[in-house]
C-alpha cells in the first residue's frame, strides 16, 4: 500500500496537518503489526516538531 501525504507550508509553521494525518495513519498500521517507511522529502520541516513520548 502507498499513501502519498503533501503540503507546501512555512518550515516556521509549528502545526502541519499533512504530516499529523501521515504520522497517525503510520501508527495506526504498525500497532497491526505492518512495517512502515515514513520518507520526509525536506528534514527542515521535522525540525520544529516536539518529540514524540
């Protein structure tokens, strides 16, 4: 399965909802035991997010 989640938004943005969606669906199909590949094209937009607990 491919799910392709896209947005252009400011790297100063703190809430981006494309990436929100694809980390959710990501969860989601690993706590079934499916082995998920996340690939952020540009790192500059993970670099305001706070880490996960």
């Amino acid at each position: 399965m491919t799910r392709v989640f896209s947005e252009e938004i400011s790297t100063r943005a703190t809430r981006r909802p494309e990436l929100e969606a694809a980390m959710k669906l990501a969860g989601e199909i690993r706590s079934s035991g499916v082995a998920v590949t996340l690939v952020v094209h540009e790192h500059a937009s993970m670099t305001n997010r706070p880490p996960q607990q």
